[in-house]
C-alpha cells in the first residue's frame, strides 16, 4: 500500500533488490512480504525473481544455418510431426487412464484402497481416513443454499427443509467446519434450478450423530423449499469504506471497523504479511509468506486496529499450526495459500470479524471492482506505513491478464490479476497474503490473497492474487481436519 506516512524506521527491501534494475522484464515477479530486516533464519521468504518465460532452443534451432535450410528443413520437420505424435499419443493414453479409473472408482488417499462412485458418500466409512464421508455437505451460492452429495444420483442436490429444525442446522454446521456457537440461522428459499433432478429429504430419526447426509434420503419433489443455512456471522463491516476514487498508491487510511478481518502476520514484533480471519481459530494467508518459516512458534497474529502501532501493546494470538498447500510452486506461485491455525480462538468484535468465503458455484475472481487492504509501503523499496490503507481496484478477465503487454502468460487458474492497467494502484511490499473482496448480497466475500506483482502499481502491470474460489475446498478440508 503506498501512502505517505511512515511507521518506525524505514528498512532495506529483502525481496527486490536496486542492483536488480527496475522495471524488471516481463515473467519476473515481486513477492510482497514487508522489508524488514528480521534474521536470515525468520525470512519467510528468500530473495527471489523468476522468469517462467525463458525457453532455451536447442542449438540447431536456435539461429539460421547460411546455405544449409534446404537441407535440413525436411529433418526438423520430420522430428516435429514425430514429437506432435508422440505427444497425441500420451495425451490420449491419459485421457483413457483417467476415464477407466474415474468410471472403476476413486482411491483413498491413504491405503491406496479404490472407492467406487456409489459408495462416497453412503455412510459407511470405506477410505482409512473417512476421506469417503468427510465432504459430504455444501454451501451453495451467495444465499448459502444447503446441499449434500447423493451417492444414489452422484450428483449434489438441495436438501428439502420439510421436517428441519435449529438443531439440524447446528448439526450440519459443524460437519461442514464451523463451530456450534457461531451458528446464526437457517431460513426456507426456493432452490430453482439447483431442485431440476430432485431434493434429499430428512429421514425421521431420534439421533443424528455428526454425519447429518446419513439421514437423507432422495425425493423427487419438495412439499417446502430448500434450506438457506447461515453458520457464522461474517463479512459484516461497521465502517463503509472511502469513497471509490481512493488510492491505495498516493491514497487513503482505512477507518477501524472498516475491515474487521485484516490481520498482521508478525515476527519479533515486527509486520512481515497480511492475512484474512476466516472463522474464530483460522487465518488465510499466502504461502510464500510462511515457506521456511512455518513453525508455528516463529509467528504472533494481531488485529483490532488500524494502526500497527497501537496493536504492538497487546499480545497478540499465538499460532498452533501452520498449513501450506502441499502444490505450492515456488517458480510460478500457484497455488499461493496458506492456513494459519491459532491456539485460542479470537473474540469477534466491531473491529475483529470474519469475512466470508466464497460457496460453491461463487467464482469471486469474475471481472468487476473489488477493494485491497494492507499496510505495505507505498513503493518499492519504501517506509512501512503504520495505517491499514484501502483501494478500490478492477479484476480483469485472465486473458487480459495474460495478454502480452499486460503479464505475458503467468497468471494460472489458481490466480487471478487486479489493479488499474493505467497504473498508480497496486499492493505493494507488506500487502502479501492480505486480503481483497468483493461485495455481494450486502455482505463481503473473500476473492483473493495478496500475491506477487512486477514491482507495484507499473502501467500494465496489474497485482496478481490467490483465487480463493479456486482453493475452496482445500481451505473446507484443512479446516475440518485440524479441528
């Protein structure tokens, strides 16, 4: 975030380095950890560019030959067609590998024990693990619509709220992650086109257990609606944010209460990245943030304030465990997510709250305006803010993203870009794993996790972050695994 005020002194860049040129070529890439010159042993992330654009030629290739083309085109373009097939065969063996063994089954994770489709799902525990039986519950789109999986249809259906009560709904709650206490409500609305193919409908029964979908059964239609499930309060703000023309580069501070979920990942003391509160006991974050550093005892959590400064006298939230995602790739930063678990759950207040996560069928990383909050410097190389700073910025389509003026092919599936192509709005050094959301239904939801730039806030150089859309299910998993 670049603003003019500074907190404390001011720091020599860990990450971008003078002697490395500016700006640096198209594929290199910035990481956005703060500045701050913690031991080498604490760095969480090392100095890095990276360029995933570089193709070496063979040599034969790689320069015209003076009067030789005519006769050593023929054996380039035999050698072509021969790699093209060789190619198509191994695409299609892949192909018919995977549809033989999704159409004979899925294997455990553990035990490598296979699984046939009829039996996800089905109440009985076949994997070692329960992996069979663990995700068996959803929400479903901005109005949370309740949905189980049928191993009977294989598919995902609603679930008819005939017969269901507050109990049902805590029950359900907590299958999917969320703790009893923070349960909120349930309503009844209409599943339109999700209900084409049917309901699942509550069996009479006298007790639940945890798996609440072992009492569902198949219906074809519904004599009610469907269940509209609320389990936790989240994406709530107490303080509307600055008017649509702030800047985050040359911008505004964010009031408290503004952005309730904005938390400062520390070490000794010291803001190194941001993250998001996602429920009492859970931090999202970025993974490059924790690679090296993710012992728990190395990182203190702190929140409640604007203000770096005024949150340094509290003593913060210790952190229990530290999850990376295991496909993490430190060239290209996919899969850039982190999960921090803390040892004591926070206490929601105006100013400490959760945002939501997006449900399934949300893609968050859709093309429209979203905000980006962080206290990272206001350029690079610059002073670390002591204010939280907000923008407004733009989510543009991937293909513009990766067109080749703009990032040239380095934004994946997993990320998406957003910023303003004529430039002057960016994250910047210290906004990594912080948070940018959208606002749907009157409620904020969490689209992205700060993750690299080409330096911050260049023309046709837009921030890229985490689609948390993308990582739903890998953030539900860990949740309800760690519990």
């Amino acid at each position: 975030m670049n603003i003019d005020q500074s907190y404390g002194p001011t720091y020599d860049n860990i990450v971008f380095q003078h002697d490395e040129g500016r700006p640096p070529p198209p594929g290199q890439r910035t990481l956005h950890p703060n500045l701050l010159q913690v031991p080498p042993t604490y760095v969480a992330v090392a100095p890095k560019t990276i360029n995933t654009h570089l193709t070496m030629l063979p040599p034969h290739l790689s320069a015209p030959v003076k009067g030789k083309g005519k006769r050593r085109w023929p054996l380039i373009l035999c050698a072509s067609l021969s790699a093209l097939l060789t190619l198509a065969a191994a695409g299609f063996l892949l192909w018919y590998f995977r549809k033989s063994m999704f159409a004979q089954g899925i294997f455990c994770r553990t035990g490598g024990k296979r699984v046939s489709l009829s039996q996800w799902c089905d109440s009985v525990r076949d994997c070692p693990d329960g992996e069979d039986e663990a995700q068996c519950m959803r929400l479903h789109g901005t109005e949370s619509l309740l949905q189980s999986y049928s191993p009977e249809n294989r598919m995902w259906m609603p679930v008819c709220a005939e017969n269901w009560t507050h109990h049902h709904s805590r029950v359900a709650c907590e299958q999917l992650g969320y703790r009893s206490q923070d349960y909120v409500s349930y309503t009844e609305a209409r599943a339109g086109s999700m209900a084409s193919e049917g309901y699942l409908r509550l069996n009479p029964v006298s007790d639940l257990g945890s798996h609440i979908h072992a009492h569902l059964s198949y219906s074809r239609n519904c004599p009610g609606k469907a269940i509209q499930l609320r389990c936790m309060e989240c994406g709530k703000s107490s303080s509307a944010p600055s008017p649509p023309s702030a800047r985050i580069v040359g911008g505004t501070v964010a009031e408290n209460g503004a952005w309730p979920w904005q938390v400062s990942l520390q070490m000794r003391g010291y803001h190194v990245c941001g993250g998001s509160i996602i429920g009492p006991s859970w931090i999202l974050s970025a993974a490059h943030c924790v690679y090296g550093s993710s012992d728990p005892k190395l990182w203190k959590v702190r929140s409640g304030d604007v203000s770096l400064l005024k949150m340094s006298s509290s003593a913060g939230n210790t952190v229990q465990k530290v999850i990376s995602h295991e496909s993490f790739n430190t060239n290209t930063y996919e899969n850039d997510v982190a999960l921090l678990k803390l040892n004591t759950p926070l206490k929601f207040t105006e100013r400490v709250r959760p945002v939501c996560l997006p449900n399934a069928g949300v893609d968050l990383s859709t093309p429209g305006q979203a905000w980006i909050t962080g206290w990272g410097t206001k350029r690079s190389n610059g002073p670390s803010p002591d204010k939280l700073n907000q923008a407004k910025v733009t989510i543009y389509s991937r293909a513009k993203c990766n067109s080749r003026q703009v990032l040239d092919g380095a934004v994946f599936q997993s990320m998406f870009c957003a910023g303003k192509l004529r430039g002057g709005v960016d994250t910047c050094q210290g906004d990594s794993g912080g948070p940018l959301v959208v606002k749907r239904g009157n409620v904020w939801w969490l689209a992205g996790d700060t993750s690299w730039g080409i330096e911050c806030a260049l023309k046709n150089k837009p921030g890229v972050y985490g689609n948390i859309s993308h990582f739903i299910d890998w953030v539900h998993k860990q949740v309800q695994q760690n519990e």
